[in-house]
C-alpha cells in the first residue's frame, strides 16, 4: 500500500487493520468537576472517586516539588537539585524535609532547608527554615501548600491512569509494550480513538499542575496496513497482551472464591469481564483473518472462573430476595 492511500483511509478501514495508539501521561491535577463535564462532553461514563485521603494529599503535594538549577559559584559553575524526601517524626505525624543537593564529581552534597509536616490535627505546616544564598525554601514550602490544596479538589494522575486506560479498555485494544503506553486498536474500533485523542487534549487545557519539567499529556496514533507480515504480527501482540489480561483476571476470580466473597456485583463484573475476552478474541479473529486459538485451554478455564462466579453472585441474590 502507497503512502498517498494511508492518508485518506476510508470510512470502514478498508485497507487497513487498525491503529497503532501510543500516548504519554506526566504529573496532572484536574478539578473533579471539570473532569466530569469533559467525560459527559465525550459520552464517556466516569465518576472520579470524590473521597480525599489527606495524608495521600500531602505526600503526592511534597512529592511533586522538585527543581534543579546552576548558578556561578566561587569555584565554577555549580548544579544542584531541590527536592523532598521522607523525615523521622512522632506518631501521627508524616513529616518530610526539603532537600538541596548539590552535584559533585566524587560526592554530592546534601543540605537541609526545611521541614514540612502534616498531622490530622493540625494540617500541613512547614518550619525549621535555613538560609541559602541560591535557593528561598519559603517558595518550595508555599508551593507544597498550594498543591496540598489543589489534591484535595482535583484528580490526580492515578485516577487519570485509571480513566484512560478504562477507555483504552473499551477499544478492546491489544498492549503491545509491557512498559510504556502502546497499543493496537483494530479497525471497527479506530474511529474512537478520536474521541480519546480529544479526551487528552481537553485533560491536559485543564490541568492546574505547573511545572517546568514537566512534560505535556499527548496522543497520537497512525494506521497499520492490512498485510500478512503486520498481521502476524499484531497477532503476536493480541496473544501476548491477552495471556498478561488471563493471569489478571484468573488471580482476581481466585481471590473473590478462595475469600468467600459476598459482593455479587463485584463477582459479576468480574465474570462479564472474563467473558469479553471471548468477543475480544472473536473481533481480533476476523480483523486478522486467522484463528487465534493457542490460548483456547486458558480461556476455557477461565471460563469455569467465571461460572463459578456467576453461580455464587446468583445465590447472594436469591438469599438477599429471601
């Protein structure tokens, strides 16, 4: 296939298998309610999880605080980096200092500039402040402040993560790096990925975490041409990505029955999940025009999982009808 016919791919995919989606993901804080209206905008169902662990807050806030500069010392050029790390404290207190370390050949140097502490009762405060003639620690400590604030009403990267991979999700997208944010999206479902490439332009025009060493959200993805060489291998990538989701879900199963669950929902959208990987594989059948059925055995078995989970989520019901 040319290149002048990728660029105008028709409607259905002719042509093509599906995309290649690949995305980056830095330090981002989103207010809930923003968020929210941007997924009801996209018709994309979340809810943020609106139940603030202070104590998370404040790690997050501190952990977030970094900086590096160089400035002309007496003996050249000097680099050093600002930063917080963990800090002994009595019980009920999370205390963590402000550090500056200064880059040196043989050994850095490390000073301290203040602490900052959070307790229940007292909140977050800093103290302890030393002077230096190239770093004010008050900027870094009013900087902890404001973003312990900002975690407090917006969502964080975790819960970011958590929505844009339950969108990747709904693809049925097949990871093709263990580490890192790759996927292949096949063709009855590329048409979407616009909508998640708008969902990350909108996340990243909301954020309120600021910081020159960060690095913007973005997404892009490109088309893979229908051929038995990229066939086979987005087939090696649906195996190895399903095989990472069976071990996922056969250990979550496990767990529910070994521990006696009695959260019937939660077994049933755990053996509904089992059961899309059945469509999953059907839909990765016809796009790559091959059975895929290495994975057969395991699937089956996880299979008798998800009756199992079924079956013990319908007598929680009928003895809650009782």
């Amino acid at each position: 296939m040319e290149l002048n016919n990728l660029v105008a791919i028709t409607g259905d995919g002719e042509g093509v298998l599906g995309k290649i989606l690949y995305y980056s993901l830095s330090s981002v804080l989103v207010d809930r309610d923003k968020l929210m209206e941007i997924c009801e905008e996209l018709e994309f169902p979340y809810t943020p999880n609106r139940n603030v662990a202070h104590a998370d807050a404040f790690r997050s806030a501190t952990g977030d605080i970094y900086d590096k500069k160089t400035v002309n010392g007496i003996f050249g050029a000097e680099t050093f980096k600002i930063y917080c790390r963990d800090n002994k404290s009595p019980k009920g207190i999370i205390s963590r200092e402000l550090i500056k370390e200064t880059l040196d050949a043989s050994t850095n140097k490390y000073k301290k500039l203040a602490n900052i502490t959070f307790s229940k009762d007292i909140g977050i405060a800093y103290g302890d402040l030393v002077y230096d003639e190239h770093v004010d620690p008050l900027v870094y400590c009013r900087e902890a402040m404001q973003l312990f604030e900002l975690y407090q009403i917006c969502v964080g990267r975790k819960q970011v993560e958590t929505l844009l991979e339950s969108f990747i999700g709904s693809l049925n997208a097949a990871k093709l790096l263990a580490h890192g944010k790759m996927y292949f999206v096949p063709r009855d479902r590329m048409a979407r990925l616009d909508e998640f490439e708008l969902l990350i332009q909108r996340i990243e025009e909301a954020n309120q975490h600021h910081n020159d060493f960060r690095y913007p959200l973005d997404a892009n993805s490109m088309y893979v041409v229908d051929d038995e060489k990229q066939r086979q291998k987005m087939a090696t990538a649906f195996y190895n990505s399903v095989r990472r989701e069976i071990a996922e879900y056969a250990e979550r199963a496990n767990y529910f029955i070994n521990s006696d669950s009695r959260s019937p929902a939660v077994m049933e959208r755990w053996a509904l999940k089992i059961q899309g990987l059945k469509v999953k594989k059907h839909e990765y059948e016809e796009v790559l025009r091959r059975e895929l059925n290495d994975l057969d055995d395991e699937l089956a078995s996880l299979g008798y999982l998800a009756d199992e989970l079924t079956i013990r989520a319908r007598g929680l019901h009928m003895r809650k009808a009782a």
